[in-house]
C-alpha cells in the first residue's frame, strides 16, 4: 500500500459544515499515483541513444576525412528517392504515428491501474493511501465465506465495479444472494475506498 505526502496547503479557518463537506468529497480529490514509466522511458532512451551516437560516430568520420557509412547513404537515397506514396513510406509513418500517440497517452494517463486509491483523513488530507486490487478482491472473498450458505467464491475486484461469484450449499438461493451483497457492501465501505466500486452478485445453487 504506496503513501504519498503533498505539500501543505495553505492554512485556512475551516467551519464545522465545510468540514463535514469535505470529509464526504475527500474521496473525489484522491487519485490514482502516477506511474513512474520506466520501462517505457528507457526504451525510448535506448532507442534515441543508438540512433544518435550511431549518427554521431558516422559525422566524425565523414568529418575525419573518411566516406559516410552505407547505412546512412543508403537511408538518404531511398528517402529522396521514394515518393511520398510509397508503402513502405506510409508504413513508416503510421508506426511513428502509432508511437507518438502511445507516447501522449503514456505522459497524460496516471498508470497504476492495479492501485485503488483510499480517501485522505480529515485530520490529513495531504496523504495520500492505495489499495492493491488483487488485495481487495481477497479482502472481499473473506468477508463473502463469512456468508452462511457460501460454499465457494471468486471476486474480481476493478476500479468501478466488483464481480462476485459464489456457490449456494445450502439455504434459499435469493436469500444468500441479498445477504452476501450486505456483507459486501459493508466489508466495501470498510476498505474506505475513495471511488467505492459497484457490487455485482451473481449466486448458483450447486447441484451435487
């Protein structure tokens, strides 16, 4: 569970109801934590890196008196000679374009998808907290095998809903079902998730 701590705001004269209304919508200014991006940024680096000491080294040899490499006399042929429809053109093109989008997304987007972040304290509101998903799920399936009646479950745990599936033994079907959503219910708010995720329930009675 990574925790973060931001800057402290400016200190202000709180009353009791802008309190309260914060403490409800605490939850709303919390995000997700940005990703660092390593492995994108070092493949990016790497690339940009060869390719410029690779030109570099070339251009202190032509300047050293010696002929340009063949890559780089072949690389300028077909780009004066190739015309702009050309496959191979356009091919190149779309991948740069495909890269470029994929590089916006990866500067704008936060990442960290697996991560549920939890509302601030009041007390607190520059820490910041988050969930692992998978850890949830499993906070979740305990409290769902509390149930009686719940022979098996499997919860999957996303950012805005919770997918439930469980095995009535015994007991009415329905009944199960109403109960183990409570209980869910209540083991979510615990988790004091800032964007609580909507429950789905799905029961089946076993047959043997």
């Amino acid at each position: 569970m990574p925790l973060t701590k931001e800057p402290d705001p400016p200190e202000r004269d709180v009353s009791g109801r802008d309190r309260r209304v914060g403490d409800r919508d605490s939850g709303h200014r919390t995000h997700r934590p940005w990703s660092a991006r390593r492995i994108s940024a070092a493949l990016v680096a790497s690339v940009i890196l060869v390719a410029a000491v690779a030109a570099l080294v070339d251009v202190i040899a032509v300047r050293a008196g010696r002929p340009a490499a063949a890559w780089r006399r072949h690389l300028a042929d077909e780009l004066a000679t190739r015309p702009v429809d050309d496959v191979w053109m356009l091919t190149g093109a779309a991948v740069a374009a495909a890269v470029g989008v994929w590089l916006i997304v990866l500067a704008l987007t936060p990442g960290q998808r697996r991560w549920l972040p939890l509302r601030s304290p009041a007390d607190c509101p520059r820490l910041r907290a988050s969930l692992d998903r998978d850890g949830a799920a499993g906070l979740l399936r305990d409290a769902a095998m509390r149930v009686p009646g719940v022979g098996a479950t499997h919860v999957l745990a996303r950012r805005h809903r919770v997918k439930a599936r469980a095995e009535v033994r015994f007991r009415d079907p329905q009944q199960v079902k109403d109960d183990l959503t409570a209980v869910l219910d209540e083991e979510r708010d615990r988790l004091a998730l800032a964007r609580p995720p909507r429950i789905v329930v799905r029961v089946r009675q076993r047959t043997h």
